[in-house]
C-alpha cells in the first residue's frame, strides 16, 4: 500500500511509504440463531403439584380450554394481559424470550409463563399466595374470590394426594 501525504503537511513533499504491519485476508463468518432458552427458577417450594392442581381447576386439565367473556385459553386459562406481563418481565430480565397469545394453547408455554410471572412476583410464596395471585393479579389479597378459588385448589390437591397414595398402594401389590 502506497500513502502520498500533501506537502502541507510538512514532510517537503517527500513520498511516505507505509506498509500494512500483518496482510489480513478476509474471512467468512458463519452466524448461528440460537433460540432464546426458559430457564427455570427455583424456588423455596415444589410447586408442580401446585401447578397441576391449578390446571386441574382452570380448565379440567384441557389444553384447548377458552373462556370467551375472559378471552383465558389453555390450560391455566391464560388471559392476554398475563402474556403482556410476561413479556414485560422478560424485557426486565433482557432475556431474549418473547411469548405470544398463540403460546397459550401449549401446555409446555403456559407452564413457562406461570414460572416467569411466579419467580418475579411470587418466588418464595406459600402455595395459597400463589394461587390466589395468579387467579387475581397483583391486588389477590384484596379481593375474597380469590379465597373461593384456593379453597377449590387446595381440595384438588388433596385429591391429587390421595390419588397418588392409592397409585403407591398398587404398585407396591
């Protein structure tokens, strides 16, 4: 590479020669999309039987369930303004994850959705405060529905109890 500087520059005019210290060659480089990953929080409880518990009694455990009125579809009844806070909380987090309303119907998205909203508002909650949360928002503790709802969970849970005793029971026949 050869560099004429101007004589303004007062170098007389003289010709500079400057050379490249190392001859790079282009290189081609690959670019990989990676999809953005759920990352599971932990918590001070085991809330999958929680969960279930609450599937059980949003919709009969029917991924295909809707509620016209509430615009709640899927499993855990999932409501448009719950996937704007998801999303809201994921853009807190930087994470990559977007969800959609689409995701509703996915048992797996749905599941994904209540850990995000639960690890930021409710990590380490009891069960009940988990329940009444997700079934009325951020003001649950102020409104007695929510107490109608976590009566209606907890009695699943002990069918679930029991229904898991029983299994126990025959396997061990």
């Amino acid at each position: 590479m050869l560099l004429l500087l101007p004589a303004s520059l007062g170098l007389g005019g003289s010709e500079v020669r400057i050379e490249p210290i190392v001859n790079v060659e282009p290189i081609e480089l690959e670019v990989v999309l990676v999809e953005p990953v759920f990352v599971k929080p932990t918590y001070t409880l085991n809330v999958e039987p929680l969960i279930q518990a609450m599937i059980m009694v949003e919709s009969e455990g029917n991924d295909s369930a809707y509620h016209k009125r509430e615009k709640a579809a899927g499993c855990l009844q999932i409501r448009p303004i719950m996937v704007r806070e998801v999303n809201r909380i994921l853009d807190i987090q930087k994470s990559e994850l977007e969800y959609t309303l689409e995701d509703r119907w996915s048992r797996e998205k749905s599941i994904e959705m209540f850990h995000i909203v639960n690890g930021y508002h409710n990590k380490n909650s009891t069960y009940e405060e988990i329940a009444r949360a997700w079934n009325g928002g951020p003001k649950w503790i102020k409104k007695s529905l929510t107490k109608r709802y976590w009566k209606r969970v907890q009695k699943q849970l002990k069918k679930q109890q029991k229904d898991e005793r029983s299994n126990t029971e025959l396997a061990e026949v």
